[in-house]
C-alpha cells in the first residue's frame, strides 16, 4: 500500500506506542475529533493520544488508502485493550505540507 510518509509515520508512531512521534505528525494547529471529543492543537493531540496508548494500547493494521478532493481516508483494523476489539475504523485526514491538518476518526 502506497502511503502518504506523515501517514506511514503517524502509524508507526502509534503501533509503537511514541505520543511525541505520533503528535509531531501534527501541525501545530491541527484539530482532531474522536468519539465525541475535539482536540487543538499538537500539545492537545500528544495528551490525547498518550492517554488512549497507556488506556487502550491499540495497533493499527492499515487496509486501504483512498485520496478525494477534500480529503484523504485511512481504513484500518484496530486491535487493542477494548471490548469489541479488533474494529475497523476510517480516518479521515486534511494534509497539507506534508503535516495533518486535522483527523476525524469515524466508524
């Protein structure tokens, strides 16, 4: 599969486990919205995502990679410490300089 690097790089960051690495991904002012909750902004981005690695410790396993217009859309099998796991989820991303600009997280 032919990933965008920032994308490659977001879920190696994620598989190990890296909130620094992964929230560097980020622009600094990037937005994120997952289950509910919004997140601004790289230092947002870091606590979030370092408290869903200590809660949930989940890894991605990338499916499919689709580029549209407006938008770019990760589908990947999420495997974790969460009822119901593994879940497929899309990830919807704004890129732009080679940083995400945002991320909606949908199922």
């Amino acid at each position: 599969m032919n990933l965008p690097k920032v994308v490659a790089d977001l879920i190696e960051a994620q598989n190990k486990y890296d909130s620094a690495a992964y929230a560097d991904c980020f622009s600094e002012t990037a937005v994120v919205f997952d289950e509910g909750n919004t997140y601004e902004g790289r230092a947002e981005i870091q606590n979030w995502i370092d408290n869903a690695n200590k809660k949930f410790k989940t890894v991605q396993n990338p499916l499919k990679y689709e580029t549209f217009e407006t938008e770019d859309v990760l589908t990947a099998e999420i495997s974790g410490n969460f009822e119901g796991s593994p879940v497929v989820l899309h990830y919807h991303f704004k890129i732009d300089d080679g940083q995400i600009q945002s991320l909606n997280v949908k199922i």
